[in-house]
C-alpha cells in the first residue's frame, strides 16, 4: 500500500503533463501512487502518461468519462486512492523535489491531519510572478473568512484520520468548500491542521482559468457560502466581503 496518493487530473495538458510527473518522480518521498485520471483530453496527454507508465509502475493512468471538470475527476483519483495520505497536483503544476517528505515529516510529529504549504505564482512560461505564504496556525474561523490561502496543488490529507473525502462539484469554489468539509470533520474529531510557510510547489496560472474573472470568481465564492456551506446571509455576506478583501490584496502584491 502506497504512503501517499497523489491525484492529478488531466484534460488537455499535454503542454504541461511532463513537468508535472517530472517534479513526482524527483519526490525524495518516494513511496507513493502518481494517479493521474483523463477528463477526455483530446491531444497527446493521456499518451504521454502512458509512456511514462511503463517504466514506473507508481503511475497509473485512470479515465473520467462521467463528467466533465477538475472536481468530478478528482473524485475518481479519490475513490481510487490506496494511500494513508491524499494529495493533489494539477496537470500543470510542479512541486519541489523536498515537498512530501517536509510537508508529511511536519504532520506526522505534530499529528495533523491537514496541512497546505506556501507556493510560488508563475505565468504559463513559467518565470516567476510571486509568493504566496500562508497562516501557520490558523482558526477555522480564518479559514472560511478567507484569510489563509489554501493552495490546492499543496494540500495533503490524512485519510485514515478524516476519511473518505469527495470534492464537492458545481459553479462553486470547490477546493475551498473542500477544505472546509475536512476542517469541519477535524473539529469533530478532535484532530489538528496547520500551514507551512514554504513555498515547496509552483502553481501555474492561465488567462481564461475558471477563477481569472474576478466577477465570476466573486459569484462562486458566494454560492460558496450560501449553498454549499449553508451560512445565514449575515455570516455569508461576512465572509464573501473578507474573500473579496483578501483577493484585492493578493492580487496587489
């Protein structure tokens, strides 16, 4: 049984898929699932991972026929997923070669069941635009506030400690609702979270990305709170007036 699942969904990356499964290859963890499930990619992508499947059996290339999107797919890599641990990298992002060993070492002594890190910001040439850190020790309160960034492409999370997990889909913000499913779950249960602020992964950035309009981005955030999350118009609104500050503040740097 592999350590860790790493859930890579891929739909038309072939620009960027090589990278990816280079920067998992170069984990210096390497007791690990490299799940990567085509959402029906029409170039050479899909082709690619086969290739690189046949000489490191950790990769396995799964298929999303069902539904289109990154959190239908995700879900298939989920369902699927054999580790202790799940994590997640898109198709075109990278991590650094120390980012699963630092980040689960980090959870495993202080016995977390949910950890993010620090990223960097890169255009799609890949040069670097900026930092992204993050809270270390945030409330839940912080969190649905928005204000501490959770990088999809850094999050890990102990499944044996939450459980099983599924990332809820529609014109949503899927990760953050995501996030806050775990952290209500860690209440719950009484387990610990925490941010690391290093950057150990590069998250890459395209005009057209399904949060690059900010009036879109804005309407998922509030469906956000209001459908998926369930929160009274007050606290919605609190919380949809702090995401909106916090985005113009990142977007400022």
């Amino acid at each position: 049984m592999p350590r860790v699942s790493i859930i890579t969904p891929l739909h038309n990356g072939a620009d960027f898929i090589n990278e990816c499964m280079d920067s998992v290859q170069a984990q210096s963890l390497i007791d690990y699932e490299h799940l990567i499930i085509d959402n029906r990619s029409t170039d050479k992508g899909p082709e690619y991972v086969a290739e690189r499947a046949e000489n490191d059996p950790r990769i396995k290339l799964l298929s999303n026929e069902v539904a289109a999107g990154a959190a239908p797919t995700r879900n298939v890599g989920l369902a699927a997923a054999q580790g202790k641990y799940a994590a997640f990298l898109d198709c075109d992002d990278a991590w650094l070669p120390e980012k699963l060993e630092r980040q689960i070492a980090i959870m495993e002594q202080r016995r977390l069941a949910f950890s993010w890190t620090a990223y960097k910001v890169v255009d799609h040439s890949g040069a670097e635009l900026r930092e992204q850190r993050v809270s270390e020790a945030p409330s839940f309160h912080d969190i649905l506030l928005k204000r501490t960034t959770i990088g999809c492409l850094t999050a890990v999370i102990d499944l044996e400690a939450i459980g099983p997990v599924t990332m809820p889909q529609g014109d949503i913000h899927e990760d953050f609702c995501l996030w806050i499913d775990i952290l209500n779950v860690a209440r719950s249960k009484g387990l610990g979270w925490a941010g690391i602020d290093t950057p150990l992964a590069h998250y890459r950035v395209h005009q057209g990305g399904k949060s690059a309009n900010k009036l879109a981005a804005m309407r998922m955030h509030w469906r956000s709170c209001r459908n998926h999350l369930g929160l009274s118009l007050p606290v919605a609104g609190l919380c949809f007036a702090s995401y909106a500050s916090n985005a113009l503040k990142d977007r400022a740097r």
